[in-house]
C-alpha cells in the first residue's frame, strides 16, 4: 500500500493541477482564512497523499505508540515524510475507524466519496485522514481480491494555497464542529491535543480556546485532567496507555473535585489521590456504584479512613527508625507526629501489595458512615413528625376544616404501629446477640 509519494513527485502533480485549473471545474466551499471559499475540485490516486501526523484525534494513540515501543517523543515529528512513521499512523487511523454508531469501512463500502478531502500545499491531508486511510483500507481489498476496476483507485480533494499553521489548526477546528460522519474527539485525544498545541507549539491556552471555539477553562480542565491520569498510568507502569482508562474520564474528575476540596491538607489530598487510583485500577467493588459517585464520599469520610488505615497499616520498623531520627534530629520543621504518620501513611498506601486492601476499608468505613446517618434520620423524621403533630393539636379549633383529619390521623396510626413492629424485632435481635 502506497501511504504518500515522495515530496517531489507530490509537489510536482500539486504544482501542475494548481496551474491547470479551470473556470468550469467542480468546486467546493470552505471557511478559510476568514472567508468562505469555493476551491477546485481534483482527482488524484489514492496513493498520492500523505497523512498529517501532527492530527488532534491521533495526538494519545502516537503518545502512546512511542512509549510503549520505547521510541523517541519526536517519532511522529523528527521527519514527517518517512515511510515507517506513516505505517506507524496508518495503522493508528485503522483502529480509529469505527466509533460509535459508524464504522467508515462499512460506510464507504457502500457509498462513494461524497466530499473532498483537504490538502496542504505539500499534499499533507488537513481533513479527512481517517476517510484516507477507510478508502485505502478498502482499494486494498479490491486489489487482493483482483476486483477491478477497484474502488477508490482515485480521490477527490482539493488544495489550500500555502499558508500558516495557524490557518490549518483554525480551519481544523472550524471543521471538528460540522456534524456528518466525522466522529467526536476521544477525551484524551482532544487532552494531549491541547496539551501538545500549549507546550510544544508555544500556543496559549487563551488562543486554544479561540481556535476550537471552547472556554478557555474548558482546555485547562482537560489538560489538568491529563495530568492526574498521566500520573496513575505512570503509578501502575503502564505511562500513555490512554485505552486503559477511557471510561474513566468522570472519576478523574472526581479526583481533581476531591482534591479542591482537602485544599487545606497536602498530606490529605496525597492520601485521597492514592486511595482514588487504587478504586480505578480495582475498580468498584459491589455496592458501591459508580465511581464517580462514590469518589466524592471518600473525601467526605477521609478522617475516619485515615484513622482506619493507620490501624491496618501500622509504620514499618524503617518507617519507625526514620520517624525517631527525625524527631531526634529536630527535623520536623514544625510537623507533628500525626503529620509525620500521614506523609508514611501515603506511601504505604501507594503501594501494590496494599492497593486491594485500602479499597475495602475504604468502602467498609463509608458503608458503617451511611448506616449510622439512615439510623439518625429516621430518628430525625420521627421528632420532626411529633413536632408537626404537636403544632397540629395546639393549632385545633373548634372552626378548624375537620374534613379529611380523620383519615389522615388513620394512617399516621397505621405508621405508628408499623413502626413499633420495626423496633420490636431489632430490640428482639439485640437481645439474643
């Protein structure tokens, strides 16, 4: 499979379709440069064009090819028309193919081409990369199956005039938002996206936002949550693996909330984050719900898990000598021993072999919190119950509207006694404990 050719022969095809354009030629509309414009329509073979492999939607998978593969950060960079990277972004785009509701192999098996693809002045494809690497899919296939003429064989597209890569990321960004079969960003795509585009492009998140048409606190969050998820996939030696933890977007957040919350505690929020990545990697246990519900409870109930977990988790005999040594030394710098115990609390929890086990403490703690809060209210509502009653009795006249009282004054019975039946068995349960 032909993945580009080579800058010379594209460049000398772009040179040659530009200048022999005419007026009757098909044209397509785009929003470029700040205005709309109608560009020529061309036929080329589907072999000519070359992926971009600076492309937003592929930013997390290429993070995690060249970690995973023990490649440089600059493997997708370095040199962008060499023919190994571009196998290396074919097959990226090929997993990418279906999402959702639609699988572009299947659609295009059954359609034609119904919109050019954008090029660069270069013959780098702005727009429609996965599209490119469906249609190849699919020419290949005719080809070894000897069914000619195979389809796909050529392309529409049609050709910006050279220009920035400011223009090209603008005009990326107008198009994310048109609605047909292109898929929505992963969330970590569109994260790494941005994070590249701040860190590696010098681009502000200020002028992020204005490209993409989003908030500019809508970038920070999601390069903030890619950090934290960053950090739990370097935790479980697993860095850039993005696919492990796509469902997981809301729990993260809920780490980034929590966190917020324990402002006041660094020791804390070190606890909570540990105890947060440990929840994700075991995921919920039964019971407990969604994890981006039950997150936040952790933050709620941090004391009493910390007060458990230095019960389960006693200091080590090294952990012991250092914390004497310290306070020996005079080391402390105004810390006292249960600040001391929290910071070694933190790194026992982070490690392995206590992961599953902070897990059910945790939801042991927060399962004895709730039943002790649903006992209370009931205790609540009760009281809140006799007040009213009792406003009620104080309230009667002999003008009060009667109508209805008495039925309302039979149900309340029928709650009293059921009630009492409730407080008999659990009386009855005590005493033959």
């Amino acid at each position: 499979m032909e993945l580009g050719w080579a800058y010379p022969k594209r460049r000398e095809l772009i040179d040659l379709l530009v200048s022999s354009r005419n007026l009757d030629q098909n044209k397509h509309p785009i929003n470029f440069q700040n205005k709309r414009e109608f560009f020529p329509i061309f036929n080329v073979e589907i072999g000519m064009p070359k992926y971009r492999l600076s492309n937003g939607r592929t930013q997390d998978s290429q993070e995690q090819y060249y970690t995973k593969h023990k490649l440089p950060e600059d493997y997708f960079e370095k040199d962008i028309e060499l023919e190994e990277v571009h196998k290396a972004q074919h097959n990226i785009l090929k997993s990418q193919l279906k999402s959702g509701d639609t699988d572009l192999l299947i659609y295009f098996s059954k359609k034609e081409q119904e919109e050019p693809l954008i090029l660069d002045s270069n013959g780098f494809v702005v727009n429609g990369n996965r599209r490119l690497c469906a249609m190849r899919e699919l020419n290949k296939k005719d080809l070894e199956a000897r069914n000619y003429p195979p389809k796909f064989s050529h392309i529409e597209v049609i050709i910006l005039p050279p220009c920035s890569e400011d223009d090209i990321l603008t005009l990326e960004g107008k198009l994310q938002i048109v609605e047909d079969i292109q898929a929505d960003y992963v969330w970590t795509a569109e994260g790494c996206m941005y994070r590249s585009l701040r860190d590696k492009k010098g681009y502000s998140t200020e002028r992020i936002a204005t490209i993409y048409d989003k908030k500019q606190e809508n970038i920070e969050d999601i390069i903030l949550l890619l950090t934290y998820v960053d950090q739990y996939l370097e935790s479980r030696n697993t860095p850039k693996q993005y696919e492990l933890v796509l469902k997981e977007k809301f729990a993260f957040e809920a780490i980034i909330k929590g966190r917020k919350k324990l402002s006041d505690n660094d020791d804390k929020k070190d606890i909570f984050q540990s105890i947060s990545f440990s929840l994700i990697e075991e995921g919920p246990l039964p019971g407990m719900g969604r994890l981006h519900s039950f997150i936040p409870k952790v933050v709620d109930n941090i004391d009493a898990i910390i007060e458990r977990a230095l019960q389960e988790f006693p200091l080590s005999e090294e952990q012991v000598s250092m914390k004497n040594e310290s306070i020996e030394g005079g080391d402390l710098l105004g810390e006292d021993d249960f600040e001391i115990d929290l910071v070694n609390l933190a790194r026992s929890l982070d490690k392995e072999e206590n992961r599953t086990n902070i897990v059910h403490i945790v939801k042991d703690v927060i399962e004895a919190e709730e039943d002790r809060q649903q006992r209370f209210t009931v205790i609540q509502k009760i009281q809140r119950a006799n007040a009213l009653l009792q406003d009620a009795v104080n309230m009667f006249e002999d003008n009060t509207e009667s109508d209805g009282i008495q039925s309302q004054l039979e149900t309340i019975e029928f709650h009293v006694e059921a009630l009492k039946e409730k407080l008999k068995n659990v009386t009855h349960q005590l005493f033959n404990r």
